[in-house]
C-alpha cells in the first residue's frame, strides 16, 4: 500500500475517533444531566417532608425491579445524586460546567473538597487539562489547589507586572514523586534527566500548555557558553519559561543567574510576537522570608518554588493556605 493512501486512510480513522469522541461527550452530559434532574426529585421529595430514607430505598428497589439491567441507582447513588444538584444548585456555572466532566470525576471532586470554590477549580481544570480519572485523583491527593493558590498569593511584583495574566498557572510547589530518584538525590543532573525520562508526569503536574523545548539549552554570551537547566514554551502566556534546579535551599545569588539567563533569552531567542520570558527556580527548600527579600528589588519575573519526591500531607497544604489567608486578612 502506498504511502499516500495510508495517510489518506489514518485521515477517515481520524474522522471515526472524532466522531467517537464527540458521542462518548454526548453520552456523559445526557447521564450528568440525568443525575442532576433525578437529584432534583429526590433532593425536593425529601426537602416537602414526603420522602424519608425507607422511600429512598423503595425507590431504588423498584428501579431494580422494572428495569433488572440498570446499574447505578442503589440507594447510595441516588443520595449521590441527591448530594450532586445541592452541592451546585445554587450556582450560576452549572449549565456551562457540569455536564462537560464525567460523573466519576464529579464524585471525587465531591468527596475530596471542602467548599465551592475548591470544587469549580478541580472542574474548570479538569475540563482545561483534560484530566483522566486517575489524574484527577492524583492531582486532588497532591493538593493542587492549595498549591496554585498559595502561588497566585505570593507571585513576585515582577512578574504580577508582566502584560500576561499568570494566575493559575504557577504552583507554589511542584509534586514530582514520579522520579525514578532516591529521596534524596546527591546531583541535580539526576532530577533533570528523571524529569526528562517522565516528561508525560512533568508536563501534567506543570499544566499542558507547557510545551518542552529542551533540556540543557545553549546560550551564548560574548566568547562564553551556558545551559538552561530545562526551557519550555507556554502555549497560553506565550512566552519561554526557564526552569533552573537547585537540590538545595534557596540561595540569593541564585537570583543573578537566572536573571541572566532570562535576558539572554529575552535579547536572542525570543521572537518579536513574544512576552517576555519567566523563570522558576525549583529547589528542595526555601525559606519564605528569604525569597522575598531576594527578589524585593528585582525586575525579572522569576519565580521559586519547591520541589517534592513524595506526595505532600494535605492536610498540612490545608491548614498553611487556611493560614496564609488569615494573616493576609489581618495585614
């Protein structure tokens, strides 16, 4: 078979899958919209006082009974369902959002957070990152949210001053217990090539706008030659962002040199349609008190943040954004 006739023939596979694609869509908001519609029922029977827990179940006994093949309708997914519409009922995204997430995404956003604002970012990043169910779990265990918003919180003057909007995009610290490295790594080669071997990881916990460029990226200055740890291009911001490991703590000098580096790239690499270029400093450890005073005076948008090896306490992630927020209210 020629060439040009597989390539014309993987062009009606993709027409198939398309197609595939859209219907499975379809498929899931007739069931969410199902399962909002039934909750409803359910949630206004009990709410009048003409449903108790025994008639929940009376309910759930004759649907097994008139239709035998019916699965999800026991009793403890009708309180799901139930759950579902009073958990969003009073909310003005419901059309847009809900029905574009599968109901078992919908199920562990419910279980796994504690308010309305918690559960909308899980949902818009679900839709935006195109999560799989078990991304999604991974990704409320390591605790995104906390994470995201202790970084918008926190991102530098500089980089608050860039012409893009970042918020959202950044973590206070990045979760990567993927690395095939031991808990504590002697080099900071052996972070970068781990990175590199699970770029598919990395790139899901950094956000899939994120488009690798290289690792030990070559930039000339004058007569002399340095390397960017790892440079990445962000679809969204659309700008090249730097990524320099440290396996450390933090250290103000480390300022200086991905300030160089961001102007190199910034006076060589970058095109003409392009904003100006952002760097993360990922290290081990930081001391908050010290980060601020280092970049207090600087004009480059660069931002530090933490790296893990194991999945975080949430808990603790919780109760340092519970506090972060305090503080911030009482100043």
């Amino acid at each position: 078979m020629s060439v040009t006739f597989v390539e014309q023939f993987d062009s009606v596979l993709d027409l198939i899958r398309q197609a595939q694609q859209r219907a499975l869509r379809a498929v899931n908001a007739e069931l969410v919209d199902l399962y909002w519609r039934i909750g409803q029922y359910v949630s206004d029977k009990i709410a009048q006082a003409e449903w108790g827990d025994a008639t929940v179940q009376e309910l759930a006994n004759h649907l097994r009974k008139k239709e035998p093949t019916l699965r999800g309708f026991d009793r403890r997914n009708l309180y799901r369902m139930r759950q579902f519409y009073e958990a969003y009922k009073h909310d003005e995204f419901v059309s847009t959002v809900l029905t574009q997430i599968p109901w078992s995404h919908h199920l562990a956003i419910m279980s796994n957070s504690r308010d309305k604002k918690e559960r909308l970012f899980y949902m818009q990043a679900t839709i935006k990152e195109g999560y799989t169910f078990r991304e999604l779990e991974r990704q409320i265990k390591s605790g995104l949210y906390e994470r995201t918003m202790l970084a918008n919180k926190t991102l530098p003057s500089a980089v608050r001053a860039l012409p893009q909007d970042v918020s959202g995009i950044f973590r206070d610290s990045y979760i990567l217990e993927f690395l095939n490295v031991p808990d504590e790594p002697v080099y900071e080669r052996d972070v970068q090539k781990g990175l590199i071997k699970q770029m598919k990881q990395f790139v899901m916990e950094l956000g899939r706008d994120f488009l690798f460029v290289g690792e030990e990226f070559r930039l000339q200055v004058g007569m002399s030659d340095f390397y960017v740890d790892l440079l990445f291009f962000h679809r969204d911001l659309c700008c090249l962002i730097a990524i320099e490991l440290k396996m450390g703590e933090f250290k103000p000098d480390y300022i200086g040199q991905i300030n160089f580096y961001l102007e190199a790239l910034d006076r060589d690499v970058r095109k003409a349609h392009e904003n100006p270029s952002i760097g993360i400093l990922l290290c081990k450890e930081r001391d908050s008190e010290v980060v601020e005073y280092a970049l207090s005076r600087s004009l480059s948008p660069t931002l530090v943040a933490e790296y893990q090896t194991k999945l975080p306490d949430k808990q603790l992630l919780q109760a340092k954004l519970h506090s972060f927020l305090e503080n911030t209210t009482e100043l």
